[in-house]
C-alpha cells in the first residue's frame, strides 16, 4: 500500500510540474504573439554605438573598442556599455541592453526580448530571442525595426552547460553566413569569443576573466560594417552570454536569469495578494454562514412549533390571545375537556 501511495504521489507532482509548464507555455506563446517589435521615432544615429577605435590584449586595432557590465540590482535584467579606463575601471556611457518587459505576467513567461537603448532611453537596435528553441536563435532588429542579424548556436557540438553560446552563426537578413565563432574557456585567466568573418578574418572579440568578484564585465572589440562586426552584433551576445551564465540562487544553481529586481517583487506581490484575496474570502464565507445558520435557528423555531406550543422559549401567539382575552389555555381539573373547549374556543384551539 506505501509503494501505491508514493506512486500515486508522484503521478500527481509530474501531472502538476506538466501542467504548470503548459500553462507557462501558453503564457509565452500568446504574449510573443502579441509583440511588436520596437521602432524609434527619430532618424537612426550612425554609427549607433559611437565608441572610439581601440587595441585588444594582443595589439589588434578595431574601429570600435568598449565593455559591457551586468547592472546588478537593475529594476530591469540589465547590461550596461561603456569603457575602461587605464586603472580597469568601468564608465558607463549610457547606452545599455535591457531585457524588456516589467508587467504582471512576467514572472510566468520567458520572452527574451531584448532593447538596446541609448542614454535617453530610445530604441538603437532589439534582439528577439525565441524561448522554445533548444540553443541560441536570437533575431538583431536597427533601429527602425527592420531585421539585421540572425544568430544561431550549433547546439551539436556543446559539451556540457558552462559552454552556451560558445559556437554562433551569423547570417544576414537574407541567410547568408557572415560570421562564425570561436570560444576559448580557461579555468583561470580570461575567456575569449572571436567572431570571423568568411575570410577567417576577425571582425569581433569579447573577453572576460573567468573568476572576478562582482558583476561580470567583458571588453569588446568591433570592425563595425552590416556584417559580423557591427557592433551590436557582439554586444547582444556578451549580453546574452552574461544572462544565461548567471546563476539565479545558490538553492538551485540554476542557470538563465533574465529577470531584474522587477520579477521578483512582482512574483511575491501577486502570491502576497492571492494569501490576501485568499483571506478576505475565508472571513467573508465565515461571517456569511454565521448570519445564514442565525436567520435559519430562528425561523425554524417557530416552523417547528405547533400552534399553542412553546418552541425555544417562545410561547404560541395563539396561546398569548387567548390569555389576552381571559381565557385559560388549559382546563381546570375539575371540568372536563369537552365543556371546557366550548366555553373556550381560543384556548382550545391553543391546545392544538
């Protein structure tokens, strides 16, 4: 019988777990239908990231040379860009990615929408990535909502979950591959992203130390160009790469968090509101059941009563007449009972 329950458990906790992912599902599914992608209102800037040219660790000139670092504690998952200074400082510039979305559903979703923005909060570019697909498929719209990139992980040759995101196609609107790359992980030391262009040229790198304190920074390094090297090309994947990294609580050691401050404090504050919604109905059920049982105590008192009777201490209004009009509800024990309810029509008829 043990072996019975503990099955009939189980069938029960997968019939949970299975239903709850559907209903998140279905939850995904119809608010990425409901997306538009985002446009900016003015002209486009060019170049949208206006970064200064720069050389990597390796004496390699780029045209644009920047960094990127998670905003911890961000209202929104966020990941800022700016530049280091000689000391390895980071300075912010203003412009950032932010995972976009902060509403009641978000906890229950994974959309993976993604805004690049500049300091005054407008559209520089968006990345759409679709969270029903096994590896990387991420979509890089401009500014103006037109699709600019395509990025596609080779699911087939990862091994194991601490190299996602490690080997990345990058096609252009049309299809065409223009870009692949190449990642080099040290246990201590400094991980390496390259992107190449058809030629085997490098067009973009990112770097990050494999153990640092705080939030993770990388450094870019872009050709700029429609091609792999544009620099919201490499600045979406260490983005990315930043989010799916991270792990959510020690609890779990799970990776992919794309929340801010927000899904949180939006998750606890509707399970706060359900506990809340959860107790006014219980108090309301409650009171409403002790007036109902109170109005049914007393009319059944006096559905229950016969006529003359006393029911609940309540005497017959019948009986109470025929005291009003001097007439006993009962007969002397010296007169008998027939005599007596002629003479005393109320009375007897109290008796009943």
């Amino acid at each position: 019988m043990a072996g019975d329950s503990d099955t009939a458990a189980l069938c029960i906790r997968l019939c949970v777990t299975l239903a709850i992912v559907a209903v998140g599902a279905l939850f995904t599914f119809m608010s990425r239908e409901a997306h538009s992608v985002p446009t900016r209102a003015g002209a486009c800037p060019s170049p949208p990231l206006p970064f200064p040219a720069g050389a990597d660790e390796q004496g390699m000139q780029f045209a644009h040379s920047f960094a990127a670092k998670r905003d911890y504690g961000a209202w929104r998952a966020t990941v800022e860009l700016g530049t280091m200074d000689a000391d390895d400082d980071f300075a912010a510039s203003g412009h950032k990615l932010e995972v976009d979305g902060c509403h009641w559903w978000s906890p229950w979703v994974r959309n993976r929408y993604i805004n690049l923005v500049d300091g005054g909060g407008e559209v520089l570019a968006s990345v759409d990535s679709d969270p029903f697909s096994l590896g990387w498929s991420m979509k890089v719209y401009d500014c103006k909502g037109q699709l600019s990139h395509t990025i596609e992980e080779s699911r087939g040759v990862i091994q194991g979950r601490r190299f996602k995101g490690a080997e990345l196609t990058v096609a252009s609107p049309a299809g065409q591959t223009v870009g692949t790359s190449a990642y080099d992980w040290a246990w201590l030391g400094t991980n390496v992203m390259a992107l190449s262009d058809g030629a085997g040229a490098v067009v973009a790198r990112a770097t990050t130390p494999s153990v640092y304190i705080g939030t993770q920074e990388w450094r870019l390094y872009a050709q700029g160009g429609e091609g792999a090297g544009d620099p919201a090309v490499i600045a979406a994947v260490a983005a990315y790469k930043t989010w799916t990294d991270k792990k959510k609580n020690c609890k779990d050691c799970s990776h992919s968090d794309f929340s801010g401050t927000c899904e949180p404090f939006i998750f606890w504050g509707e399970i706060l509101l359900l506990v809340v919604l959860c107790g006014v109905g219980f108090i309301a059920l409650t009171a409403a059941e002790a007036a109902f049982r109170g109005a049914v105590g007393s009319g059944g008192g006096w559905g229950q009563a016969k006529l003359g009777r006393v029911a609940h201490g309540v005497p017959s209004p019948i009986g109470a007449a025929s005291r009003r009009f001097g007439q006993p509800a009962h007969p002397p024990e010296h007169q008998g009972f027939g005599q007596w309810r002629a003479q005393n029509p109320l009375g007897a008829a109290a008796d009943v």
